[in-house]
C-alpha cells in the first residue's frame, strides 16, 4: 500500500460535483477495502475537532488502487488536503504500514492556523449569492469572476466589492470539446465557424488561449485554468473550451455548466498513470463533461466509437451523434428516435434533425481534409458542425466556416507543404489511432517515393511501438528516418525505442541503408529534404518541435 497523492478538487470531477480534497493510493482491491473506512474515521475524527460540519465522503477504486474524496469549503481546500494527508498516515499506521503519524493535538493546531490564515467569508458570502441569483462563478486561488466572457466582471480573491449589482453579469454560449483525437483541430474549426460569423470567440487549447486570432498566452490551457481565463475576457462573445484528460483527472472541469459538450472519441493514449490503467477508466475521465450538459444543452458524441455508444446509456439529456457512415445502423436508429445526426453521405456532410435533412457541404470542399483524403479531418469536421449548431449558429454560417478555413488556420495538424516539387505533410500524431488516420491519408496522396520522419515516446509498450512501426512500412515507404526524442525516454535508455523500431522495420522488409537514425526531429527533416525529389512526399510527425519544423519549411520557401 502506498501514498500517490492528495490534491485539491475545484470542479467537477470524477469523484463528485462539488469541491473537495481527494487522495489516491496504490493497492491491491482488499487493502482498498480495509483502508476505506479506516480513512473515513480519521477523517471523521479530525473535522469533529475542527468543528466542521460532516463531509459528503466518495470513494472509487480504479485498476491498482483507491481514490478517496470528501467535500470541503471552497475557502479551505489546502486545509482538507493537510487532512486528508494526515488521514492517510494514520490510517496506513493502523493498517500496519511503516509510516510516521503526526502527533493528532499538534495537526489539529496547525490545521486551525492554516484555517484561519486560508478563510475568505467575502467569497464565501458571494457564492452563496451567485447561487441565490443564478448566476455564475468562477474562482481560483487569485481572482473570482461573475458571469461568463462579455457578461463578466473579475476581481481580486481578497478585494471582493461590498455591494454587486447583479442584473449586469450574464452568460455567453459555452462549447467543451475532450476525446483522445481530433480536439485541437476540432476546436480551431468551431472558433473560425463562429468568428466568420460575426463573433468574438474566446478559445482554450493545448497549444493557447486566443480571443479570435490573437493568442493571448501559449502554452498547454486545456485545463480549468484555460477554460477560466477565457471565460473571464469582456470581449468574448462564445466560449470554445478544450478539456484534456490530465486537467479533467486533476482539477475537474472548469465550468459547471455548458450549452454543448462535444466526445471526439476514447481511444488508447497516455495509458499507465494512475486513474487510466485502462480505456475504461479513460473513458470514464472523458465524461465528466457530460455533467455539464446534463440538465441543459446538448451532449454530442462520435457514433463511430463502440464505447461511446454503449456508454451513452447511461445520459438522459439531449443528445446529437455525428458519423463517417449515414448508412449505419446505429445512426439510422438514432435519427429514428429523434436524435440529430451529422453524417457522411458519400462526399456530402448530412445533418439530419427532427426529420427534416439538410446538406451542410461536401467534404472536398472542405481545404483542411485534403480533397476528402484526410477522413479524420472529415469526422472533425462533422463534429464542429454538431458543436456549433448546439451553439445557435446556422447551417449557412457553418457551410462558410468549413469550406473557408484553409491549412495556415490549423498549424500542425495535417498540413501539406510544396517545396520544389516535394510535397511534405507535417503532422502532430502521437497516438496509435492518430498515426493510423495519418498514414492511411499518407497512402492516398500520390508520391513516386516516400519517406517518413518520426520517432515514439519511451512509455509505449514495445508492442505498441512494433504495431505503429509495422503500420508506417504498410504505407509503401522507401526510407524512414527515426527521432531521438531524448525529452520522451520515459524510462527507457538512448536508442532503445530506435532499436526496437529498427528491428520492425527489418523483420517487415527493410534494410538497412533504408533506416536512418538521427537527433533532433529537425535535423530529420533536413535529412528528408536533402533525400527526397520531385513527385516525393515527406511524412513528417513533429512530436517535439512541430513550430520549429514550420518554421524552417517557411523559411525554405515552402508553400
């Protein structure tokens, strides 16, 4: 048995909706049993003497062990995660576990001091007025704000106003966009949809925080950090907010509430931490956005993935799927039952709605999907459709958006250069599922050669690696030139995921003055231009240094 971690919850979360402390440890199922109510009383018995009132207690065990949650005042989260830390040793104690137990008289002291010192009755008052008025809040450690984007007004934590005058705070459309592949571009797609259509659109992603096309901050936002920061901008008229698995696990969800929530799909990625053993438990962190749908707005999902289809069961709000097959049974049922749909219909996006069916555009028209090679920028296309059309936004004004936005407008994703006769196709995949969509429109783009430029990180199995490596050769390639990745060795040595991808390639008919080993992810695409001629493609997978590798083909005059 053994401590992994305590943390505070500020949204909802996989544990409950509220804000809590949680506290994960690694077990065997039985120790889980044990440890579980011997937690509960130590936690019992600290907030008896604290004089709070009893907690609402959760528990979830997860592959390798048990997270467990109580709720506590917004005002004292560090507080319940000093008690939840101390419950831990003297529970681990009682169950004979080697680990030292603060003396109970002196936690007690120093909780009450560290009580004190965090208490904030002003925002504690505000919050139970926001509820009273119906109106949202947003907090964190520094500011709280009432109302979302063009609605809101932010303040200082500890210089909250004595009076509020709350018929000005209102909301704007909130969209959440979380799955395993296709969010960033998925997002980019919605924000040019409604930006075209005359709005001010605050976005949160794994690569900024942007208002429109001005970046606010670079960086990974995906978490309720991002998703405040963009809600609390007065120019913002619709909110589009990427949610990634590590801020859902984390933190929870930043909002509370959203018009629509958007699933691209649960497939294998970032297995192996704590909480996503499995894709199960994936999917289960995945759906926390469905709590902010629940009771209004709409929840939209891919009906192209099994699970997401067997675990919509479990919802009872409103729903759209989209689909690469209108054909499909499960489609065809839902649009039976009333559901929309937004489905391919030969080369044609299809929304399907109250019975009444509609063409949105053809996916050839659409500049980011490649002529309607890169079918898994059609599915993300379906997907922003749904998500705008949840938003209010029309079918003209989304038609417009998809058949506008060219490559420049999703940096990193799919983008196909020209350069002297050499096409390079530059791309950020990094999962299995990805990296299969991307070398199955690699294999339709026309090339006399090709060569691909890629590397794994080390906490793959040496299953996956072999599986993804055989995958790329299947594409008809003539070299293949293998990254490094000293920053992704996760626990592996210098060559050893080269090694592995070495030895695939060589067992599916490669030799070796077909396989070159390089550094950098840019000095293997320099090797690649250098190789490659007129009517080649060069496949490049920028994991690491995807703007550097832009940056030097626009430099090189690439178009």
């Amino acid at each position: 048995m053994r401590f992994l971690d305590a943390r505070r919850l500020t949204g909802p979360s996989l544990i409950f909706d509220g804000p809590g402390t949680v506290l994960d440890v690694a077990c065997t199922p039985d120790e889980a049993d044990g440890l579980l109510p011997a937690w509960k009383q130590h936690v019992l018995r600290m907030v008896a003497a604290l004089g709070w009132a009893t907690p609402q207690f959760a528990s979830r065990k997860l592959q390798g062990g048990i997270s467990m949650a109580f709720s506590a005042p917004i005002d004292a989260l560090y507080a319940a995660t000093e008690i939840n830390e101390w419950a831990w040793s003297a529970s681990a104690a009682e169950l004979h576990v080697p680990v030292e137990v603060p003396d109970f008289d002196a936690t007690v002291a120093a909780l009450r001091a560290s009580i004190a010192e965090e208490a904030n009755p002003q925002l504690m008052a505000m919050i139970h007025a926001a509820k009273s008025h119906g109106t949202s809040l947003l907090w964190d450690d520094d500011e709280v704000s009432l109302g979302l984007g063009r609605g809101s007004e932010t303040w200082p934590v500890r210089e909250l106003p004595d009076t509020v005058h709350w018929d000005r705070y209102m909301d704007v459309p909130v969209g959440i966009v979380t799955g395993t592949n296709g969010k960033t571009t998925t997002v980019r797609m919605a924000l040019h949809i409604a930006q075209l259509a005359g709005d001010n659109v605050g976005l949160c992603s794994t690569d900024w925080i942007a208002v429109n096309n001005d970046i606010i901050e670079r960086g990974d936002w995906s978490g309720p950090g991002g998703a405040r920061k963009v809600l609390r901008q007065q120019n913002v008229d619709v909110a589009i907010l990427e949610a990634a698995r590590g801020g859902l696990l984390r933190r929870g969800l930043g909002v509370d509430r959203a018009d629509a929530a958007l699933i691209t799909n649960v497939t294998e990625d970032h297995l192996g931490d704590f909480g996503t053993q499995s894709l199960d438990e994936l999917l289960d962190i995945k759906w926390i956005v469905s709590r902010a749908v629940r009771r209004s707005g709409r929840l939209i999902l891919n009906a192209d993935d099994a699970r997401l289809r067997e675990k919509a069961t479990e919802f009872g709000g409103s729903m759209a799927w989209f689909s690469l097959d209108m054909e499909n049974d499960f489609v065809q049922q839902q649009i039976d039952l009333g559901n929309a749909v937004y489905a391919l219909q030969g080369v044609e996006l299809i929304r399907v709605e109250d019975g009444v069916s509609e063409n949105i555009c053809s996916s050839v028209d659409i500049p980011v999907t490649l002529g309607g090679h890169a079918r898994h920028n059609v599915a993300n296309a379906l997907a922003a459709s749904a998500l705008t059309a949840s938003l209010g936004y029309p079918i003209d004004a989304i038609r417009n958006g998809l058949t506008s936005m060219d490559q420049g407008d999703n940096p990193g994703r799919c983008n196909l250069y020209t350069l002297g006769g050499v096409n390079v196709l530059v791309d950020f995949a990094h999962n299995p599922a990805a990296m299969q969509a991307l070398f199955s429109m690699a294999k339709a783009v026309p090339a006399r050669r090709r060569v691909l430029c890629f590397g794994q990180a080390g906490d793959r199995t040496d299953g996956l690696i072999r599986e993804m490596t055989r995958n790329a050769w299947a594409i008809g390639l003539d070299r293949v030139i293998i990254s490094e990745l000293a920053d992704y060795y996760r626990g592996r040595g210098r060559g050893d995921v080269f090694a592995l991808m070495q030895d695939e390639l060589m067992r599916c008919g490669a030799d070796a003055s077909q396989v070159l080993h390089v550094e950098l992810e840019i000095e293997a695409l320099v090797a690649a231009l250098e190789w490659a001629e007129a009517g080649d493609l060069v496949i490049m997978l920028a994991l690491a240094s995807g703007d550097r590798v832009q940056q030097h083909l626009r430099e090189l005059g690439a178009r």
